[in-house]
C-alpha cells in the first residue's frame, strides 16, 4: 500500500489558505518517501466568511460531545466524514486527518467513525492547538496532540501550554483509587503521544514561517511544527507501529 489521503481540516472561522503552505510541506514530504498522494483542505464549521456565532456553537457542541462519549453526534465529525466517503478514495489508501483548533476535534470524530464504518487499523490523527476531549480507546495509540509550551510533556510534567485553546477540556477521569475512593486521573483518556512545541507566539501561529516566528537557531514556527508532525508519521505509517 502506498497511496495516501492526507487531509487538514480548519478550525474557527479560518482564512482560506491559512493551513495551505503546511499541507504542501508535508504533501511534498510524503511524495518524496514514495506515497502517492492526494491532500485536501478541509473546512468543518466553514472558513472566515462563515457567522461566527453559528461556527463557535458548533465546536462547542463537538467539544461537549466528545467529553460525554457521544462522539457520533459531532458535527464537524459528520462532515468531515461525508467529505471523506464523497471522494472516491483508491483502493488501500490510507488515511490521514490533522486539525488545527476545532478542526481537531472534527478529526478525531471523524476518524473513529470512520474506524467504526470501515475496521482495520484506525487512521493516524494529528491535533495541533486544540481542545482537549476524551480520546476512544480504540484511537489513544494514534493519535498525536500537539500544543505551544516551552516545556516538554511527560507523564510525570506538568501540562502548561501557551496556546488558550489547548486549556480547553481535559483529558481526565475519574478511576478507581485504594479504598475504593475515586480518584481524579488527569491523563485518563489522553493520546498516547504528547507533545509540547517550543514556538514563539501561541494559538494562530503553529504555521506561521517569517519573522518575528523565527528562533534564534533560524527555525520557524512551521518548521517546528512540520518536524514534529514528520517524526511521528514515520513510525504512525509502518504497518506494525510501536511506542
């Protein structure tokens, strides 16, 4: 198998081509690890010329739909689903949905939906800057949840993004404790990858490439970010991944 569906879904009221020069970056990268690739910018709650009001309803639905487990009734997930199924994708081709804000979530539904309707193994989901909801079971291995902080995530860290969205939502639940108290587990449903991204600015910049989102190494917010994106896809695409 070596054909790709490579799609990046927008958040709340997006310009146009805000996310275009990182999905030519990375469709380029993938063509020249040998895939053939078909990318799309994707739009679940509308770009900017779409009322706010209506769009920011929206994610907030999907937000409260993927903390009560009631995932199916996303509506950026519904049409992002719609989308995928509308396009007659090649046979073996494998899917891949990154989100920027809202667009995350619509990603995440998207792709357990998408699990549901078609089995095999779950498609590879990237959310950058996004709010946090409970992730299924069936997809905590594949997905990938990047935010701005300057501090490395890890199990033992603690979670201090830079990025507003991303304080949005948890990731907890509450588990069994000794005694049989409940305890409050903050990474109970948690992707199994974290990430945290040294970039300057926070939640509109992930994709930004000029001044002044350039480091002082000559790094650029983009670059930052496509790397980390890279790095996992590689092992997200080996037929047998591992941790």
């Amino acid at each position: 198998m070596n054909k790709i569906g490579l799609y990046l879904l927008a958040g709340f009221r997006t310009a146009p081509h805000f996310m275009e020069r990182f999905r030519a970056v990375l469709h380029a990268w993938l063509e020249e690890e040998g895939w053939t690739v078909h990318s799309e910018l994707l739009f679940p709650y509308g770009d900017w010329s779409r009322g706010a009001v209506r769009q920011l309803w929206e994610i907030r639905r999907d937000i409260r739909a993927g903390m009560r487990r009631r995932r199916g009734r996303s509506i950026g997930g519904g049409r992002t689903l719609g989308s995928l199924l509308a396009r007659e994708r090649r046979q073996g081709e494998k899917t891949i949905l990154i989100g920027h804000s809202g667009g995350g979530l619509a990603a995440l539904h998207a792709a357990e939906r998408l699990l549901a309707l078609e089995g095999g193994d779950p498609c590879p989901v990237v959310m950058i800057g996004s709010p946090r909801v409970r992730i299924p079971d069936s997809l905590r291995r594949s997905v990938l949840y990047l935010y701005a902080g300057g501090e490395p995530a890890s199990p033992a860290g603690p979670f201090k993004p830079a990025d507003p969205v991303c304080r949005l939502g948890t990731f907890g639940g509450w588990t069994a404790g000794s005694r049989r108290w409940p305890l409050w587990a903050a990474d109970k449903h948690a992707p199994a990858h974290i990430r945290a991204l040294p970039i300057i600015g926070g939640h509109a910049d992930y994709f930004r490439e000029r001044e002044p989102f350039v480091n002082a190494e000559g790094r650029s917010n983009l670059e930052i970010t496509f790397d980390a994106v890279r790095s996992w896809l590689k092992t997200a695409l080996q037929p047998a991944a591992v941790d």
